[in-house]
C-alpha cells in the first residue's frame, strides 16, 4: 500500500466547535451564536464562521447542541388529511426552511375523532420535547387543541383557509379568491348546468371553497341544482362516488367543480367508466393542483394552493416566534391561482339534451 492509499484510507476526526473558532479566530461563543441563528452578531462574524464551517465541513452534535441549550431543535406536524399529497408537499415546504436553521421536523399523524387526541397530542409534545409545532387543516381549526399548546406553552403556527387567531401565529390561504376564479371560468365557458363535489361536512376549506363558489354563480345569474351540490370526503374513492351519482341524474351536470384534486380525478374515473368522453361531455376543476393533476390526460384544470410555500411560511413564522421577533411576516393570505389545462371547454347545447363542446 502506498503513503497516499494509506493517508485517503485513515478517517478523518471530525470537527468540533473548537475547530471552527480556531479557523475563524473566534471564540466558541461567537460560533455558537452564529450556528443558533442568534441576532446581535456582526454580519462580517457571521460570514467569518460559516466560511470556517464550510471549509471544515463541520456540522453540529445535535445532542450536544440539544442539552447544552435546553431545546430539541424538532418542529412537530400534526397532522390529519386523506391527501397524502397534500401532506408530503406541506412537510417538503416545512423542511425547506427548517433545516437551514439546523432543526428537523417529527410527523405525528393522528384521528381528530380519537378520544384520547388531547392526550395523545401532549404525550407527544412532551416525549419529543418540541420547540414548537404546525398545525395543518383540519386540526388548525380545532380549538381545543389549541386550548393545550396555550396551557403547555408550546409555541405553534397554524395553517387555515380563515384567520382563526393573531396574525403572528397564522398562515391563511384565500381558498375563497380560488374558488370564485373557477365558478368564474365556467360561467364564461357557457356552462350553466354545474355541479359541487364539497368536501368534509367539518372541513372549514369545504366550506370557504363551496360557499364562494355557489356565491359567485349566483352573481353571474347561475344556481346549483341541489341533486348536484354532493359530498365527496376529499378523497379518490369518495370522487368515484360523487361523480357516478351525478352523472346518473336524469340531466347530468354539463361541468363539476370539485373541491380538492384527489375527488375530481376520481369524478374523472367514474366518467371513464360511463364512456364519457372528456372533457367533451364533461368539464372538471379541481382544487389544490397537486402534481398528478399535469400527468392525467386530459391535463386536469385546477386552482393552484401553493401548499410548499404554505409550509416554508409556516416554519418561518415559527423560527421568528422561536428567536422572539415581534414581526414574523405579517398576515397577508397565500393566494390560489387557477391553472388551466385541458379538463375543461366550452359548452354548446345541442338538440335531445346532448351537448357538443369546442375548446375554449
């Protein structure tokens, strides 16, 4: 073996704080600080040590790093959606900030019908020893909960389609403006025969999304038969049931506006099903605009929710409360964006309730 095969195969010791303030001709202090994101640290300090820190390829002992200043450095999700997209996305968004600032995020998915939720809940914030935690909808909405993480003094940021709370601790999305853009987009396509597959009877963004669209046809002269205003439960399943039992009706919709992207693709598959084709002898749009939504054919028409940039807000406005900034970002709401594709054309009656359709 030669001198150099034998110097690449002998470990390196890893780095230690020490290290890097010897590099950075700091004190470990000054590291620390940097490392703990704490204010009051020159600019010129701070690019000092994080240089040292790359050119050493430091990284912290998170245990070390945990005991000696009495904190986890882990963020909870709690969590209770059907969408397991939806899920993915707000913890990609979540991480995207939090392990910049050196913090890892625990998942923690729950039933909110459970008895024990509560309990659970406060087991899990007090084995963990979170620094903080995010609630998504629905579970942002339950106040109970949010009753505990007041009484245990866990701090928290909750994510919503409404302000439920200070802005300091809100993240809101204005599910209505989407909404009201696809009630919208219909109407001008000349549909006036629409159905609503809703969501949760106790989802709040079932509520929000279908009130303002209903509200919005109104304005525009155009009513929901009430045989085409179903529930759907938010997931692929409870669209296949919503769609076949609209498009049994004696006059099926012409178009469906269906709350959240999993429903309207299993509308999409129940028409399939019917021999329908789409989106000729049917228009859908869905809500979210999750990733399948572009990979479906014909390419599903959705109302954009940024829900990764919902959880990136989400972690900052925690990391401010955590770092006791007065400001965390202000409450103004994420807006939704209607993304057209090709899951919806206009509409053109034809003779013996038959309709043919030209793209728009």
């Amino acid at each position: 073996m030669t001198d150099d095969t034998k110097r690449r195969t002998v470990p390196q010791r890893r780095a230690t704080i020490t290290d890097v303030a010897d590099h950075a001709h700091v004190s470990k202090k000054t590291v620390s600080r940097v490392i703990n994101r704490e204010t009051g640290v020159k600019p010129a300090m701070v690019e000092r040590v994080e240089r040292a820190i790359r050119e050493l390829h430091f990284s912290p002992n998170p245990q070390a790093r945990s005991l000696a200043l009495g904190r986890s450095f882990l963020v909870g999700l709690i969590y209770e959606n059907p969408s397991p997209t939806y899920v993915v996305n707000m913890q990609l968004g979540i991480l995207d900030v939090l392990r910049p600032a050196g913090m890892e995020l625990v998942v923690h998915p729950c039933r909110q019908e459970a008895p024990t939720l509560l309990d659970d809940i406060r087991s899990f914030i007090e084995r963990q020893r979170l620094d903080g935690v995010i609630l998504p909808p629905p579970l942002s909405e339950d106040e109970s909960l949010v009753t505990l993480l007041r009484q245990t003094r866990c701090p928290y940021i909750r994510i919503a389609c409404a302000p439920l709370d200070e802005p300091a601790v809100m993240v809101v999305s204005n599910d209505r403006s989407g909404a009201r853009q696809a009630a919208l987009r219909l109407a001008d396509l000349g549909h006036r025969h629409i159905a609503l597959v809703r969501g949760p009877v106790g989802y709040l963004s079932s509520h929000e999304r279908g009130q303002a669209f209903v509200t919005a046809l109104r304005d525009r002269g155009i009513a929901i038969d009430p045989a085409c205003d179903v529930a759907g439960g938010y997931t692929f399943e409870g669209g296949v049931i919503a769609g076949h039992r609209l498009l049994e009706l004696p006059l099926p919709p012409t178009a469906v506006f269906v709350l959240n992207d999993d429903m309207a693709i299993g509308v999409m598959q129940a028409a399939r099903e019917r021999g329908l084709n789409l989106p000729d002898d049917l228009s859908i749009i869905g809500f979210d605009d999750l990733p399948m939504a572009a990979r479906m054919w014909p390419n599903l028409t959705s109302v954009r929710l940024p829900v990764r940039e919902m959880g990136a807000a989400a972690s900052g406005k925690l990391l401010a409360i955590l770092a006791g900034e007065t400001d965390s970002g202000g409450d103004h709401p994420v807006e939704p964006m209607l993304i057209v594709r090709q899951s919806d054309v206009a509409c053109v009656p034809a003779g013996r309730g038959r309709r043919t359709s030209s793209r728009a």
